[in-house]
C-alpha cells in the first residue's frame, strides 16, 4: 500500500523559530513537492524535486527552503518562522514519467504565534 | 497570472447528481486532475483527463473541453461519504507541475 507520511501532525512554533517539516514515501518516487493550503487559495506549491539534491521553486517559495538529501525524504524548512506561515502543509510524491496521480501525506498543521 | 476557478461550495441530497466546474487559464496545459480530500485525510486522486471528452470511473465521471479551457467532475448516486473538498489541479511546466484550484466544499444532505 502506497504511504507518505509527514512527521508531525499538528506543530506549534513561535515566531522566529527555525521548524523542520519531514515527509517520507515508501514508492521510491522521483518527483516529490511540498504545498501549503489556505482557505479560498487551495494548495499552492512552495518547492518541488525532481531528483536527490534537486529542487525548483514553485510558486510561493519566499520563507522556504527544501532538503533532499535521500530519495525517499523531502524536508521543507521554514528558516524563521512567522505568523503570516501558519497554514497546513501537505507533501506529495509522484514517479517521474507515469500519469498524473500525486500521493498525499495527510498534511501537518503548522500555527505560529 | 495562473489561474483556476471553482465553485467555493456545493449542496446536494443523497442520491442526486452533482456537477463541479473547473476553468482555467495556465501557461502550460498537459491534462486536467481531481482530487477528493476529506477534512483530516490525505487529497487522494480521482481522475485525469489529458484529451478532450469524458472519463468515466464508477459513480465519478470527469470532462473535459480544451478549446473551453473548461473541465468538471460529476458525482451521480451522491452519498454521504462524498461530503468532502474537491480540487481541480492542471499539470503545467513541462508536465512535472500543477497548479491547483481554490477548491469546491460539497455537502451531501440525507
């Protein structure tokens, strides 16, 4: 059974905190991104990877960076955290070359305060 | 800009039938996704429509017309397990990207 998983479900950080966010896939798929998903906005791309130690800035990187140091493991890390981050954030992992069809970790809810 | 516009909430009783429109204007366009995501859970994948017409799987249906720039996603025999979000999401860039819309909350009453 595919699986991502996301490391916490709910986090709570202060303002100027540095947080790490961990996904992990067990489909040993190439393409593997991050989004974060705000009321009337749906999930809107911060980074995406397409290989280890490759990434590309989607839409909305500004406050973001991203780790992908193993194939399986994508982290989004939010160097100091503010208030306007507070959001859920969803990670996604797809094969490179086959469909369409993205898999969903079951997102973590991240408030700054 | 990239853009995707859905409703931002639909009502149905059990039973009924649905329909849930997608329009968009991207730079890229290889084909046309939808996505279920019930609060709590994980988005899951319901269809992609890369040509032009109508995919059918199961009681979930998905359409598109590129001409258009114009999809949607039609729910028939509604149960009250479909109360969920839905998200129409466009794969741009080459492909390896999507750009998603605000998406639809349906709510199926008994």
């Amino acid at each position: 059974d595919v699986k991502v998983t996301q490391s916490s479900r709910y986090l709570v950080k202060r303002t100027g905190e540095k947080v790490f966010l961990e996904c992990v896939q067990d489909m040993d798929h190439e393409n593997m991104f991050w989004y974060r998903q705000d009321p009337g906005l749906g999930l809107r791309l911060i980074y995406f990877s397409y290989d280890v130690k490759m990434k590309e800035k989607g839409d909305i990187p500004e406050g973001y960076s991203v780790s992908r140091e193993k194939k399986e493991r994508f982290s989004l890390i939010l160097e100091s955290a503010s208030t306007n981050q507070t959001s859920m954030y969803l990670c996604a992992s797809k094969r490179q070359r086959e469909g369409a069809e993205q898999y969903f970790g079951p997102g973590t809810r991240l408030t700054v305060t | 800009g990239q853009s995707l516009e859905q409703p931002s909430e639909v009502t149905a009783v059990e039973g009924a039938i649905v329909q849930i429109n997608c329009t968009y204007q991207t730079s890229g366009f290889y084909g046309l996704s939808w996505y279920q995501h019930h609060d709590g859970g994980a988005p899951t994948f319901l269809s992609y429509n890369a040509l032009d017409g109508l995919e059918e799987t199961g009681r979930f249906s998905s359409f598109l017309s590129r001409s258009d720039s114009y999809g949607y996603l039609l729910l028939q025999e509604l149960q009250m397990k479909d109360s969920a979000s839905y998200f129409c999401a466009v794969r741009d860039r080459d492909g390896q990207n999507f750009v998603f819309g605000p998406g639809t909350r349906l709510s199926v009453l008994p």
